[in-house]
C-alpha cells in the first residue's frame, strides 16, 4: 500500500513524492470522515508551509472501510465508491508517519487531531506524539473582534479575511488554515508559536491533545 500511495501519475503521488523527505516550517493538516465515527477518514489534506508560504498542498483519498453517512456524502460530494480500492488508513501512517512526527502541525481546532487519533487506534496503533497547534487559538488572538461577530470558523473567515477556497474539501480547508495562521502572523508580527505561547501574567493558551 505504500507503494500505491506514492506510485502512479496522480497529483496525490507527485505531491507525496514532492513533500516526504522535505522540511517545512509547518503542515496544515485536515481531514474529512464517512460518518459519524471521527476515525472514518476518508479524505486527507496536506498544506505544507515554508519561507515563502504554502509551498505544496497535498490531496488524499482513503478507503475507511467503513459505511458512509448520507449527510456526510452531501456536504462531502464524495461516495463510498469513490474511494473504494484506495490506500488505508494505515497505509497512509506507514507512508507519512514519520512526515508528521517531525513538523509542527496546525488544524482548525482540535477535530482533525481526534480523527487521526481515533484512526490510528482503530488500527490498532497506538497514537503518534504530534505537535498540534489550533489556528482558531490563533485567529482569536489576531481578530478578537470576530468573537460575538460571525466567529473564527473557517467559513467566516472566509469572508472576514477574502480567502479563497471551496469549503469541505480537506486540501482547501488545509491550505485555508495555513493562510489563516499566515495572515495572523503578519498582522501581529511574530511567528505562530509565539503568538501561543505563555504572557507574563496571563494564562497559558492550551495546545489540542496529541
């Protein structure tokens, strides 16, 4: 299955091909499930960041072998058939596992880190220590004025800040949070884990479980 998920002429596999063996300074992460199950992952979006901004952004289909919610397929516009015969779940850990552990990870908040949890648990893997970081936490911090007034939800956002991107699309929504942090950290003027971290006197802003 590793060999699948990096074989072939798909964009999947040249972005995987691109990506695997390279440093960012961090990877955007979200993800889209079959149903109810936060671990029924069926669609996996990579945006990786460097000096120069999102650099590659990666689409992924899974099979999750598992039955699809229909409410899930109209929001999604993606079937059961669709993915079925794509790589699992685990194949996609034995391919990016170490791509993961090593980068700085950001999603917006905390969904996408409790999906990949559950879905390494359901293969019977124990989760992975990884870096998580909520760029809604950042988004609060760097537009407190949307607190009350539409909120820090991608969709708002969308709006508020003129992001361009097609929404439940786990690719869109990864680059669409990797340009969220983006936008913080030049309004504020310092790199995300600094806009996180601790203030004299203030409490600690809480990082999403592993």
């Amino acid at each position: 299955m590793v060999k699948k998920l990096l074989s072939g002429a798909s964009p999947a596999a040249a972005g995987l091909a691109a990506i695997r063996q390279k440093s960012f300074r961090f990877v955007a992460v979200d993800v889209e499930t079959a149903n109810s199950d936060a671990g029924s992952i069926y669609q996996i979006g990579l945006a990786c960041v460097g000096d120069r901004g999102v650099e590659e952004v990666v689409t992924l289909l899974i099979d999750p072998q598992c039955p699809f919610d229909g409410m899930n397929v109209r929001v999604h516009g993606i079937t059961a058939e669709q993915v079925s015969g794509e790589p699992t779940f685990a194949a996609f850990l034995d391919t990016l596992g170490d791509f993961l552990e090593r980068h700085l990870l950001v999603q917006h908040s905390s969904f996408d880190s409790r999906a990949i949890r559950c879905a390494t648990e359901t293969c019977g893997r124990l989760p992975q220590a990884l870096k998580w970081h909520d760029s809604v936490k950042v988004a609060r911090l760097a537009w407190p004025e949307f607190k009350g007034n539409g909120g820090h939800g991608l969709a708002h956002l969308k709006t508020a800040l003129g992001l361009n991107f097609r929404h439940h699309d786990a690719g869109e929504d990864a680059r669409a949070a990797a340009e969220v942090v983006l936008m913080a950290e030049a309004r504020l003027q310092k790199p995300f884990p600094e806009i996180l971290a601790p203030r004299p006197g203030g409490r600690v802003p809480r990082r999403a479980a592993v």
